[in-house]
C-alpha cells in the first residue's frame, strides 16, 4: 500500500523539509550528541498510549551481559524543540484528528497532499536527512488517529526500523572513516592475507599469522577487537554448536582462554553485504582472568575455496555501554572483503 508512493513521498519529504529549514538559512549546523539517542516530538497523550510498541521496536534489549538497550528514547514536547533540534535524531509523531500542539504544528506544516493520503490511509511515514542539522536523521509518523497509528506501525515498524538502522549505521562509518584512516595498515593487510579489512584510528595489530590465517586488530580504551580466520569447511557446519566450537578452538589460543557461554548466545540468519550468511549473537566468558563481555561472529562462505572466514568481533569494557562499541566494530566488520570476489569498497 505504501511501496507504490516511494516516488511521491520523495517529493513531499522535500517540501516538508524547506518548510522546517528555510528559516535556518541554507548553511546548518553539524547534529549535536549521541548518536543512540532519539528524541521524540509527540503529545504527551498520545505519546503515552503508543510508546510501547515503539519502544519495543527501537530500544528492545542488549545483553552485554546487562541489560542495555538497542537505542535510548526521550521524550520532549514541542516548545524544547529548539533546544534539541541540532540533535542527532528526531522523531515526529502525531495523529490529524485531535488537538494537541505537535498535532496541531503538524497540520499546519504538512503539505494538503500527504495529509490527503494520511487521511486515505495511504501514507504513514517518511524519513528526511538533515533535517535540522547535518547528519541527522528524522522521521514523521503521522495516522488518522491513535487506532489507525497502531495498526499502521504494526504494519510496518520492522521496514521502518531497518530504514532507520541502515541510515544510522551508514551514518557511524562516514564518521569513523573521515579521519584517521590508516591506509598503510590496510595495505599491510591486503599484501599478507588473502582478505582485505578497513581500519580506524587507534587499532593495531596485536596478533598475525598469514600461514593460518589469522588477524587480530585490537584497540584500547575501552578494548575491543576484530579478529578474522579462515578454516577449511562447508554449510553443513552451520549450526550453533560446531560455530561456537570452532569459536572456541580459536579464542582459547588467541584470547587466553575465552569461551561462548551458549546459554546466551544464538545463530541467526543474516546478510553480509548481499550475500546470505550466519551470524553467531552472544557473550563470552574467561574464567581465568574473570572477565567477560558481548561478541558477534559472522561466518561466510566461500565455495570457491571450500573455506569458511570468521569475522569476529567482541566488546570488554565493565561499567561502560557496550552497545555503541558493537555498533562501531560491526562498521568495520562490514569492510570485509575476500580476495578476488567483490570490487572494492572504497575507491581512494
């Protein structure tokens, strides 16, 4: 029902978003704060009977191994805009027919056509970029009214969240890559191993060994790692337990004695970067030294060379949020690249 106005949504976003923007000149500023945080416009009302699905779609849970979040909501009404309109996103929210000042400023911002097709139940929600500020990401969620809001989001909150996801990831590697790449280190790399990587400021390499292969680039502050390797193997290895067998085999050398806890951890299907794939979710362990902490392995495969690379990635940081440290790791696990099998990446 929506997918057919992609074309005219387009349109409507970029009037909507001149009607925000003119008074601010053409010059914005940079978006302000973290970037796991989103802030919502809506009608304290309203908020309050449809926040739950929202909030279970966008903030849900992380086990790290405590309880955190995907994203963080606050709620702010319509006269701290301005205070928080540099932020990094922001949520409009309303239905057309109540009152209410955000309902009632966004029926006097939005264009006749998309309140014509709201009323239709032909649109319900449209993302605008650099709203207020640059690298921003908003998102209007308008219905008819609550009842039509609930049904619409239910419909469709998981192409939504994805929406918001990929622009927020897309967003965290333009900034983690803008500055302080290291060229020479990736050079390095891709002439010792069949595989290349991008990598950001600060990450070395703690551990090399091309025969096997096996990579392992680690920064501090807090630690946090990628490690990569390469096995002999086929998709009938894809089940939990030989995943976080050969997992284990390799994080007991390399790591010291780490170990999945598989109470806690799950394989899930995935993609990576078109191609489908697994992707082992959970926590480790290390009893040695009694640490431990969240990780995520993605395992691809390559027929071509009966093989299976592992792209791990895991987050030891106690008492900090551990969340926005996977976020970044799996920016730069998404660089991965096999030899031979796709173009590069990045065009220097």
């Amino acid at each position: 029902m929506f997918s057919m106005q992609k074309f005219k949504l387009k349109f409507i976003l970029l009037v909507l978003a001149g009607v925000f923007i003119i008074k601010c000149g053409d010059y914005r500023p940079s978006s302000l704060g973290y970037p796991y945080r989103i802030f919502i416009v809506a009608d304290s009302l309203l908020w309050e009977d449809i926040k739950q699905p929202v909030s279970d779609m966008f903030e849900g849970e992380v086990l790290t191994p405590v309880s955190e979040k995907k994203f963080y909501f606050t709620w702010i009404p319509l006269r701290m805009l301005n205070e928080f309109k540099k932020r990094m996103n922001i949520f409009f929210i309303g239905v057309l027919n109540e009152n209410g000042e955000v309902n009632q400023y966004l029926k006097n911002v939005l264009p006749e056509e998309f309140k014509k097709g709201v009323e239709e139940g032909r649109y319900f929600y449209l993302f605008q970029d650099d709203l207020f500020a640059r690298d921003q990401i908003g998102l209007f969620m308008v219905a008819r009214d609550r009842k039509a809001f609930l049904k619409y989001f239910d419909e469709m909150k998981k192409q939504i969240y994805n929406t918001f996801e990929q622009k927020y990831y897309a967003r965290l590697k333009k900034s983690m890559f803008e500055k302080g790449e290291q060229f020479k280190v990736e050079e390095y790399i891709e002439n010792n191993f069949d595989f290349s990587i991008r990598v950001q400021h600060d990450y070395f390499v703690a551990i090399e060994e091309p025969q096997v292969p096996y990579l392992w680039l680690r920064r501090f502050d807090p630690d946090r790692w990628v490690s990569i390797w390469k096995i002999k193997g086929d998709s009938s290895m894809f089940t939990l337990d030989s995943i976080a067998n050969v997992r284990d085999r390799f994080t007991r050398k390399y790591y010291e004695g780490d170990y999945v806890i598989r109470e806690d951890t799950k394989l899930i299907q995935t993609d990576f970067k078109g191609q489908p794939t697994y992707k082992m979710v959970g926590l480790w362990r290390n009893d040695s030294i009694l640490i431990g902490g969240p990780f995520r392995t993605y395992v691809i495969h390559y027929p071509q060379d009966s093989a299976l690379y592992f792209v791990d990635i895991a987050v030891m940081a106690p008492g900090l949020l551990k969340k926005p440290y996977l976020d970044q790791l799996e920016v730069i696990a998404r660089t991965f690249e096999i030899k031979g099998r796709a173009k590069k990446e990045r065009q220097r």
